[in-house]
C-alpha cells in the first residue's frame, strides 16, 4: 500500500530545479528504509500535480538525495549526493524508481521546472520490499518562512528612528530665525548685491563671520591730518 503526502508549491516554495541557487526552498521530504543497514530494497516515488485553472500543466520533476544523517533539508548538493532523478515535463505524473539502502535516511525534493510556479500536488511511496519505509515532509525553509512576513520569525520588528537630545544640531540653532548670524547674513547678501559709486563698481560681498579686533597693545595710527 502507497503512503500518500499532500504538498503546494507557493511563491515562497516554489524554488525551481537544481539550476536555479534557490531550489532549496522546494518542498523536501525525508525517506527513511526500515530494512537492515546495507539491505536493499526497491522503491517508487510517485509525484502528481493538480492541474491550473486553464487545464495547464506545469513541468515538474523530483529528485532524491543522500541526507547529511539527520531528517533536515538539504541547503546545498554535490554530484555525489544525487542517487536518482526523473527529467521535467509538463506531465501530470512523474515517477521514479530506485534501489536504496537500509540503515540510511534520504531526502526527496520535489520541484517545478522554473522557480516562482505555484500549484498543488501530491507525492507517494511505495515499496512491494519495505512496506514499513516512512516518507514524511520537513519543515519548510527559514527564507521561505521569513518570506511569509516582512519582519520574519524570531526579528525584531524596525522602529521609528529616534532623533538625538542635542538635536537640532548647534550649527542649525547658529542660523535659525531671528538669530544674530542669520541677521547678518542677510544683511551681507544684501549689501553684496548693491552697486555704489559712478564707476559702478560692485560693493565686495560680506561674509557672515566673527569681527577681529586689533589687540590693545597695538599703538594707534598717527593723524596724518594733524601734521
């Protein structure tokens, strides 16, 4: 008898085939033999999708994995972890068969052909040699879960920016209305805009900073006039 599971692809697990870097967010699945370590038995994994609103299909594919030796989604994979695959096609069912060996656990994922595509599906396992064989679902992927909601499981969610206590800054408070500095600037801004005398030559322009005054040991300029 066949043990059935019921899966979806959503926009969050609908990671594509291997050629696309996000596939580990496709739907995984963790087989696990009951025969003895080194025993083998024969397996078929069966994979059918619903069909689209419009009668379409997508193409969908599933593959199995050697797991790293804990019932956990595979994040990466090596040419040495792939013991069998199906090819994609836009089908309603793909199935694969494949000898595997006891005292080993494995994980199969199941995928569209391109990342994104959403649908329904159900995946089976069947054994005529290993009746006991487990295939269960493994938890989705923390992207696809933080995908879910903008802040994510376990975050903390932003905060308004908080202003500092000496704000406004010194430099703004230097130029705010009314002050003397923001007084004379205009002042300076007007008078550099003024022309005087008949040649017309332009007035230099002020410029807003602190008046320097002589030191008092400097002794006075002499009244040429009184000479």
């Amino acid at each position: 008898m066949a043990l059935v599971l019921r899966g979806e692809w959503t926009a969050e697990t609908s990671g594509g085939c291997p050629k696309y870097a996000t596939w580990p967010k496709n739907p995984q699945f963790a087989l696990r033999p009951s025969t003895s370590p080194g025993a083998a038995a024969s397996y078929t994994l069966t994979l059918k999708q619903e069909q689209q609103g419009d009668g379409s299909l997508h193409p969908i594919g599933l593959w199995v994995m050697r797991s790293d030796g804990t019932a956990q989604r595979k994040e990466s994979m090596t040419k040495a972890d792939m013991i069998g695959k199906t090819k994609f096609k836009a089908t309603e069912q793909q199935q694969l068969s494949l000898s595997l060996e006891g005292g080993a656990l494995y994980v199969v994922c199941a995928s569209t052909f391109d990342a994104g595509l959403t649908a329904n599906f159900n995946i089976a396992l069947e054994s005529s040699e290993d009746a006991a064989a487990t295939l269960t679902a493994l938890p989705a992927s923390p992207d696809a879960r933080s995908a879910e909601s903008p802040v994510g499981r376990g975050a903390t969610p932003p905060t308004a920016p908080q202003l500092s206590a000496d704000y406004p800054p010194a430099s703004a408070a230097a130029t705010a209305p009314g002050s003397g500095s923001a007084r004379q600037t205009r002042a300076c801004a007007r008078s550099g805009r003024r022309r005087w005398g008949a040649a017309g030559r332009r007035r230099r322009r002020c410029v807003a900073a602190p008046r320097t005054t002589w030191p008092a040991s400097r002794p006075p300029r002499p009244d040429r006039r009184s000479a």
